[in-house]
C-alpha cells in the first residue's frame, strides 16, 4: 500500500469464453470473521459483438420480488414501513406495480418501483393479520405472503435529512402494548466500523403505540459526533443486551471532492490528446485514471468505483445494481431510492448479539504487514555453528530493476534472531550479508544466515476495544471490588512448582528437516511423504529431470502428456465450464515449491514451474516433501489440490564446510510494479480502453496530473480519474468528451 493505494493485474487469455467473471478479494486478517466482508467485483468479458452487449444488459421475464420491514421485523399493532426489492433470474431489476390486502380483502397499501425495482410503503398491522401482494412485471402476475409478525415487539423507523455537507438523522420508537415492561428501558447503537455512539431511551410506564397510529415520524435528533460518511448502522437492544431492531442509514457528511479538467496547454502531436487534472491542495496520493470510447459500447451504469465502494458497496451484503448512481448527487428522489435499498440490505462484519455477550472470533490468521526480512544468524568455527547473541550484521539491499540501494544494521537478539520491518521495493531485490573478512586472498567465514521463507509475513496480534463500556460487559463490571470478585482474582495465583519434561530424541528426518524445511513444511508429524536423496547412490550423480524421476513414485499422483510436456495431478475438485482438458488439469494441479518458493498460483503459473523443475537433475535434489489433497489447505491457489516442496543441496550433505566469500547473496521478492495501458492502434478498430493508468502521479508543488493518449478515431471518450489517499480523502471525476 502506497500513498493511500495498491494495485495489480489478471492476465486474460485470448480464448477466454465471454461471460461474467468475479474478483475475490481479503486480506489475511479478514479470514478470523465473517466472509461477508469480503470483496466481490463482477467482470465483464464480452466478444465486443452488439449481440454479446445486449444479452449482458439484457433481462428474464420470470421474476422474484422480497420484501423487507424496516427494522427486521413486523409487529403486531404497530406501523412499519416495508421496502421491497423484485430482480428476474439474471440478478437484473424488475419494476413491478401492485398492492397489499389483508386476509378480509381489504387493501391496505399500494406497491410502486422507485427505482431498480425497489420502493416502499406503509402498513400498519392488525392482530391475527395476514398480508398478500399481488404484483405483476413483464406480463406475470404473481401472489406473495408478506413476512409474518411478532406478536410484541419494539419497531424502528428513522428519517434523513442531509445538504451535502452534514447530516441529521431522526428516529421514532414504538413498542407494542403487549409485554411491554420487556421494552421499558432500551439502548439505540449507533455503529460505523470500530466507532459507537449510544442513546438510552426510557419510556414512560403509560406510553405505547396507539393502536389507531397508522402514520411513521421521526422526531428525536439521533447524536453523529464522530461519524464520517457512510453507512451507519443502528441497532436497538434491551438491557439484557438482546437486539431487537435493525436498521441501516447513509451520512453523506461530504464525501466528494470536485476534480477540474482542463486540454492540456502544451500541444500533442500524431494523433493523441493530452489532459490536466488539478487536485485539492490537501489531497496525498495519486490517481486511477481511466479513458474509453464511449460510442463502442452502452453505458449501463452498472459501476462499483472507488467511491461506492467505501462507501456503499463494501458496507452492505447486498449486491449493488448501478452503485455509481446512488452516490451521483444529493436529490431526494435520490436520497429516498438510497433508504430503500438500505432497508434491503444487511450489514456485514461481526454480529452485535456476540460482541455483547463477550464472545470473540478466534484469531487463527495474523495481519500482513510490508515486506519484512526475518531470520537467525550464527557464529561459525569450523563445522559448529550457535547462535549470534546480540551481535550486530550489515546488509546491503539492492532492488534488481531500479537504483534502490540500501544499507542495513542489523541488530539480532540473545538467540541469534532479527527482524527487518517496513521495507518497501518492486520486483525482485537482492540482499548481500557480510559473513566473514577476506585477509591476503582468503576468506575467512564466521557468520551463517538463515533467512526464514514465510508465505505471509506478519505481525503480533494487538488487542483493541470492539465496543464501549456501557455495551460490553467485561469493560462493565460495577462489583469489581466484591470480596466474591476479589476471591476470583487471588485464586488465580499459585506457588511455582517443579515439572519435569522428557523431551524426544532427534531422528535422522527430523534432522534433515531442520537443515532443509521451515514453517509449515518443516513438521516432522505432517501428512506428508518424505523423500530422503542427501546419499542416495542411484540419483547421485542422475541427470533424470525431478518431474521425470517421480512419475510413478508417488501413489495417487497422475501424469498426462500434451505437446511433450507433463500435466500433473491427483484428483478433480475444480471444474469451471468452458476450460479446456488442460487448463482444468493445470487449475487442479498440485502446488510446486522449490526451496519453499511458490512456482505456480492456480493455471497461469503452470508452464513455468514446469519448465523449471523440468531442467533439475536428480543430482542436484536433497529432500522431496509430498502433502497429498487435504493436507495442506492453508497454501494459497491450488494448495488444495495437494504440494510438492523439492529441495535442493546446499553443500552440508557430506558433512563437508560451505566454502564462502566475503557477502553472501540471497534474494527476496517485493512489489509488483504499477502496470499502465495505452493503446497505440491508430486505425478506428480495435480496444474500447484508449488508456488505463492505476497510479497516475501527482505533482505535489502545484497538485496537478497529466496524461495522454492516442485518440484513434474516437469521437467521443469517456475520462474517469479516481483516487483514494493516504488521510482516507476521495476524489472522483467523470466527463464524457468531444
């Protein structure tokens, strides 16, 4: 992450069949909780064929429609306002038209599209009610039960009210008349990301719904203080802290930031077309840039950008349908189309109910951090080796494809041990360490370095607040001082006592691991097949290739043949239609390690890693590690699918000194390099995208940035600049130019 962004690329082959693709993304941390908080992006891959862009904004005629009371729930005796949301089978939006009756035949409400299929209405329910719509879309007329009530309960409605720069929310509870001392006493949570804000509500013992109240206001002020833009959401609970209504609203609070636009004053020649784009004085970071020809292909407004998506898109569990247009501008009839689909939609991340009962997810996976080397260095005599204890090293970093070089101290613990942190550099670096002094043309070694090959680097777990005092009990405890609290505290303290532990005996596999193997692949107990080849007289001095030598070793394991080359795997599990024979064996191909170096992630990688492991000799293999199909999930892409970590010797084999000069060398992968796209075809044909840029620089002295591109016929593109920066700031820009 750099300057508030990071970016990447996915490969397409060309004969990749059209149809709609999806981007999954998370972080490492994200795994402790609910997949709701996942990334999803839906991709587009057309034929460019006017036929293949109507049948991807094109709709069914069969649909579906659900509806949705405001705060969860419908009580009996109470109003509601219910949203609904109809969609056909493709997930697209269908406008319907129709109306509720009750179970005496009675209407009660009126159902009409806002937008994308979406509305709302009142209704107020009666006891021992049954509500029906009929609805009817593209011709069908459809009969659905509306979601059945509660016999008591506490009901939620909530009124914005916004211009742009701050927001106001208003909000109304009722309770029903039935058990209505359970709802005497409630706390309305305000709640965006690790920010709360808490209201208590204390109802008069005379106070309840009128029965005869068909007719939702809001008019208590809810407290915002703190609150950025976004959704917010709001819970009401009991004192036992049970939660008894939900609802989602949006803040505005000023989320954009016009961008101006101007030609370029400098003149661009052969064809291409230069921009300005001026940024606010206090934005840091840079901009994702992007130009199209807008006459190529319809713009169904089906976008999740920069904006949406931290704001809307990523807040809610819903599918979004045209999120750009929610966000456009500030109208009512905008701003009331946005409250209805937050009544659709759910809020994902940690559920409240188990926050408040003091019930955390288990931390299994730690946070990434930025590249980090980590290790252990000792001190040589001969063949003996321990441990640096508080010594010093010097490194020297020097990135392969730029000018960084960059010297290191290198302090290392009572074990030997170090830690490098927040190193920042693309591609592939080199790290040269000084292990030893060269005196009259001989080296003399005196230091050895084990860099350690985690898959993710991270760091510690740190603890943090998740909810405030007065929601959390174990922030709460008011009889912390009782002699029964006092008594649990001092019982928890006890005498040291001698323990004898018998530690196991090394074997010549665990040895071997210990020289070879790190982390995962390093546990003597794993599921894995062991191949030992540090003496073995048969590949000693074998020049069989290592894919070549394991065919038929290993049980299970299957060789197929295309155009020479081998394709390797055990079983099927993922199988995607429209996938050739060979990519499906490619995406269900073991994951290949050498030296604990990932080869291969998921079908592109395959070549290869075959292609490498293809020109080992057996001669040069020390250890071969086989996990089987389900013994190794936490690898990422295709460790499902079972690994191979191969090992190379190093020169320790024979029990023989590691001859070594003055720094030793070693390499460490960094950050792949920000990828742009211009299309240079000069003819009317050809891409839609004229240019892509993900990390167009900023100038920091006059906050400006330039581009340009070859305009290639075009008569009208569409420019869209975005940029999120480092301080959270956002910035948009959408023009359609002549």
């Amino acid at each position: 992450m750099e300057s508030g962004h990071v970016s990447g690329d996915f490969n397409l082959p060309g004969k990749l069949p059209a149809g709609n693709y999806y981007i999954r993304s998370y972080t490492a941390w994200m795994l402790n909780f609910t997949t709701d908080l996942f990334f999803y992006q839906k991709i587009a891959v057309i034929d460019g064929s006017e036929s293949e862009i109507k049948k991807q904004i094109s709709g069914h005629a069969d649909f579906m429609v659900q509806f949705f009371p405001e705060s969860g729930n419908l009580v009996s005796r109470l109003t509601s306002l219910v949203a609904f949301k109809a969609i056909d089978t493709n997930g697209l939006p269908v406008n319907i038209s129709g109306k509720v009756f009750n179970n005496l035949g009675d209407t009660v409400a009126l159902i009409r599209t806002v937008h994308d299929g979406m509305g709302s209405f009142l209704i107020h329910c009666m006891p021992q009610g049954v509500y029906t719509a009929i609805v009817t879309a593209n011709g069908i007329t459809k009969r659905i039960l509306l979601p059945g009530m509660q016999t008591s309960g506490v009901v939620l409605h909530t009124e914005s009210r916004n211009n742009g720069v701050s927001d106001s929310v208003f909000f109304h509870i009722s309770r029903s008349g039935i058990n209505k001392e359970k709802f005497g006493n409630l706390i309305l949570c305000a709640q965006m990301e690790n920010h709360f804000s808490v209201t208590k509500i204390h109802f008069n013992e005379s106070v309840f719904n009128d029965p005869l109240d068909t007719i939702l206001t809001a008019p208590y002020p809810l407290l915002l203080n703190g609150f950025g833009a976004g959704v917010l959401h709001l819970s009401v609970l009991d004192e036992t802290g049970n939660v008894l209504a939900n609802r989602l609203v949006f803040l505005y609070n000023r989320i954009n930031d016009s961008l101006q636009l101007q030609p370029s004053t400098e003149s661009v020649a052969n064809g291409k077309k230069g921009f300005t784009i001026s940024l606010p004085p206090d934005y840091k970071g840079t901009l994702a840039v992007s130009v199209t020809d807008a006459d190529k292909r319809p713009d169904t407004g089906n976008h999740s950008a920069i904006l949406t998506g931290i704001f809307l898109s990523s807040s809610v569990t819903s599918i979004v349908y045209t999120p750009e247009w929610y966000l456009n501008d500030i109208h009512p009839e905008t701003v009331r189309a946005l409250d209805v689909l937050l009544v659709t939609c759910k809020a994902p991340g940690g559920d409240l109910q188990k926050i408040l009962n003091d019930e955390d997810a288990p931390i299994k996976y730690l946070p990434e951090k930025s590249i980090i080397l980590k290790g252990r260095a000792f001190e040589m005599n001969g063949s003996e080796r321990k441990p640096l204890s508080n010594g010093s090293l010097f490194f020297i970093l020097k990135a392969a494809n730029d000018s960084l070089t960059l010297p290191l101290n290198v302090l290392t613990d009572a074990a030997g041990f170090f830690t490098v942190p927040d190193l920042q550099f693309h591609d592939t670096a080199n790290i040269y360490v000084q292990t030893g002094v060269k005196v009259d043309g001989r080296t003399s070694t005196n230091i050895a370095i084990e860099f350690y090959k985690d898959i993710i680097d991270s760091i510690s777990r740190t603890s943090f607040v998740v909810a405030p005092a007065v929601l959390n009990r174990r922030f709460n405890n008011n009889n912390a001082d009782s002699p029964a609290a006092i008594a649990t505290i001092n019982d928890q303290h006890g005498m040291l006592k001698n323990v004898t532990i018998i530690a196991k005996g090394k074997t010549h596999l665990d040895s071997m691991l210990a020289k070879y193997a790190t982390g995962i692949f390093a546990n003597p107990g794993a599921w894995a097949q062991t191949l030992d080849l540090t003496n073995d007289p048969i590949t000693l001095n074998s020049d069989q290739d290592v894919l070549a030598w394991l065919n038929g070793k290993v049980a299970g394991l299957i060789y197929a043949y295309s155009r020479g080359k081998p394709l390797i795997y055990w079983r099927y599990s993922n199988i995607i239609a429209g996938l050739s024979w060979e990519d499906q064996i490619k995406l269900n191909s073991p994951s290949f390690f050498l030296n604990e170096a990932l080869l291969n992630a998921g079908p592109e990688g395959y070549d290869g890693a075959v292609q490498l492991l293809s020109g080992i000799r057996m001669a040069d293999v020390a250890l071969i590690r086989i996990f089987k199909p389900g013994t190794m999930q936490n690898v990422p892409d295709n460790g499902p699918h079972g690994s191979i970590a191969i090992y190379l010797k190093n020169g320790t084999e024979m029990d023989k000194p590691v001859t070594k000069i003055n720094f030793e060398k070693s390499t460490k992968l960094g950050y792949k390099i920000s990828q742009r796209f211009v299309n240079l075809n000069n003819g009317s044909k050809g891409n839609s995208t004229l240019y892509w840029n993900p990390a167009l620089d900023v100038d920091p002295v006059i906050h400006t940035a330039s581009f340009s591109f070859y305009i290639n016929g075009t008569k009208h593109f569409k420019i869209v600049a975005e940029g999120l920066d480092e301080n959270g700031k956002v910035v948009t820009l959408t023009r359609v130019v002549q």
